[in-house]
C-alpha cells in the first residue's frame, strides 16, 4: 500500500457506484487492485438504484443487490451499500456521498471510483462541481474508450474544471480532503454488462466473465433472457 497507513491519517474510504447489471470480474479485478494500490479502510460497492442517466436495468434492484452481494461474499475487503436501491426516486451521486460524509463526522475522505466511459459524461451529473467538493475521483481506464489523463478529447467543461486536479500519486489522496482526479493504472478487462446480458439474451455462454456464483443466480432467476417479464 504505496498511501501508508499512519494513526493521524483520515479514514480513508472507497465508493463504487454502479448499474451492475450485473457485477462482473471487471468490476471486482479493478477494485481489487485499488484496495493494493490505495490503503482503503473500507471499501464499498454501491448498486444505484433507479439511474438518471440511462434505461432502465434489465435487472431489478432486488436482484442486483443480490448479485452484488454474492459476488463479493468471499472477499473481506469488500463490502456493498444498497442505500441507493433503497431510496425512492432517482439515486445522486452527490447526495450518497453527502450522506456518507454525515456518518462519518465529515471525518472520512471519500474515493470514487469511475470508468473512463463514464468520466467523460460527468458534466452531465446531477450537480457535478460539487463531487469535487465531496470526494476525489479515481478513474480505471476501459478498453475501447479515451485515455482519459493525456486526452484533450475530454469535454472542455471537464478540461476545464479538472486541469489542477490529476495526479498519480496515491498519497494526494490523503494530502488533500477532495478534489484530486486519481489517474490508476489498473488491468484493462474488455468486460462489459451490456456484452453479458446481450450473450445470455442469445443463450452463449458467459462464463469466466463472471463469478460462477453469479452465472447460476442467473440462470436460476431467468434473469436477461428476455423470457421473463416479471424479472
Ligand atoms: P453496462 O454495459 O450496462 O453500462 P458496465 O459494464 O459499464 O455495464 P456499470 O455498472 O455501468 O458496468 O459500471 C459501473 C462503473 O464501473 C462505471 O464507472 C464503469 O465505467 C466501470 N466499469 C465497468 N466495467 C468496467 C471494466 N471492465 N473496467 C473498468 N471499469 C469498468
Ligand atoms: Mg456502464
């Protein structure tokens, strides 16, 4: 853990957000090789709940819950929030993380977590400034998609908002409350939900894209199938 551990350093905490639609190993190789990287001391996979920003999943809440959880059940170093499958309405990044600053005492530095595919529409989130007054974001590069720390393809309103912000070096993640763009250098998984659901939906197989506990709940659950309405 290249961020040191250190009795007057803050509680240094993780968040995953996600659809997972469902959790697959490019979720959970990603976040394992965060936590080697980043001293976490807790580290949170966090389903949303209705998304703002995208169709609806093709799974329920109450099944993306449970597959998040199955999926991380042999892992202690993971641990999962379904407070967003919880609240009515759409989920906000920013109220989570507001939220989490609330339980914490405004104690606790707040890490996200983000693919670059997902970076590089965050001007279009829910009061998105404001994460950079909540948490630093930590982004994993994704195949197929911009490398988000030497690009200028970036949208100019997150060039511009961003431009004092990178870093590489893990322990500005303890230097600073928030506001740093963490750049990691993680596996690139060529995983997606989308290419998942898509092959169960054609009935080939996906295995080793996720974990078998995953793969039987499911088949179990009918899920993505495209067979079962109710879901
Ligand atoms: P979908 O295809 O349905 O969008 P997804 O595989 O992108 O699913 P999400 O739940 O949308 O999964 O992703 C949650 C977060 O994880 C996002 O920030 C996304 O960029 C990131 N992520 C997803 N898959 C990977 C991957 N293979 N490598 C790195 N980051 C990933
Ligand atoms: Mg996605």
């Amino acid at each position: 853990c290249s961020s040191g551990r250190s009795t007057e350093r803050p509680v240094l905490i993780g968040i995953y957000g996600g659809t997972f639609d469902p959790l697959h190993y490019g979720h959970l190789r990603v976040a394992e090789e965060l936590i080697d990287t980043i001293c976490f001391d807790q580290f949170f996979f966090v389903p949303a709940g209705e998304p703002r920003l995208r169709d609806s999943p093709g799974a329920s809440k109450h099944h993306r819950v449970r597959m998040v959880s199955l999926s991380i059940q042999n892992n202690t170093r993971f641990s999962m929030d379904d407070r967003e499958t919880k609240r009515s309405g759409v989920s906000t990044t920013v109220s989570t993380l507001q939220e989490y600053h609330q339980e914490y005492d405004g104690k606790a530095v707040l890490c996200f977590v983000i693919g670059a595919d997902a970076f590089v529409k965050i001007h279009c989130w829910h009061h998105w400034r404001e994460l950079f007054q909540l948490c630093h974001l930590i982004i994993v590069e994704r195949p197929g998609c911009i490398r988000v720390s030497d690009s200028t393809q970036l949208p100019q309103k997150i060039l511009s908002e961003c431009a004092s912000r990178w870093t590489t070096d893990p322990r500005d993640l303890v230097r600073h409350f928030s506001g740093m763009i963490y750049t990691a250098d993680t596996t690139l998984l060529d995983i997606s939900a989308t290419q998942i659901r898509s092959l169960v939906k054609t009935g080939k197989s996906i295995r080793y894209l996720l974990p078998d506990i995953t793969l039987d709940y499911i088949k179990t659950h009918n899920l993505y199938s495209g067979k079962n309405e109710f879901r």
